[in-house]
C-alpha cells in the first residue's frame, strides 16, 4: 500500500488525461517488430545499415499509428506527390484531434 500511495501522482495522471493508457504495451509493441527482425535476419553489416533500419522501423511504426499506410506514404515521399501531408503534420493534426 505504501507503493501506491508513494506513486499515487503518477496513478492518478491518467484521470487528468485519460489518452494515456494505463499499461505499457504500446512502448513492447515498439519494439517487437525490431526484435523479431533482428532474430531472423540477424543485425546489419554497418553503421548505415543500422541506421536506414532504424529509420524505415520507426517510419513504419509511425504511419502505422497514424492510420497511414507505409507504402503509400513512401510512395509519396519518393515521387514527391506531396498527396499525403508530412508525418509531422498528421502528428500534429492527430494531436490536436478530440
């Protein structure tokens, strides 16, 4: 009991913003899919290897929680299409959304 009392702030947060969820799996599912691929395809040769996965998992894990589809968006980017707004737009827009 004296746990919960010691962390009641930080317990009682999500009253005050009931958008947070109250378990942490959306920071394990973050991961997982890197986890997963670094099992089967075991790590990158070089640094820039490493980086351009990292960047292309955290992309695709964004446009995922944004509702956009990853290819799409890529598609975009590459044909310079601009048909779909940047993800720090959608951010934003999904951010300030009821």
């Amino acid at each position: 009991l004296k746990r919960l009392y010691d962390n009641k702030a930080e317990l009682m947060l999500v009253l005050e913003r009931p958008e947070i969820p109250l378990h942490n799996n959306l920071s394990e599912n973050d991961i997982r899919e890197y986890v997963k691929r670094r099992k089967v395809s075991g790590s990158t040769c070089s640094e820039m290897g490493r980086h351009c996965r990292d960047t292309f998992t955290s992309l695709k894990k964004t446009c995922r929680k944004l509702g956009v589809s990853f290819w799409d968006y890529l598609l975009d980017r590459l044909s310079k299409g601009k048909e779909i707004p940047t993800l720090a737009d959608l951010i934003v827009h999904h951010a300030n959304s009821p």
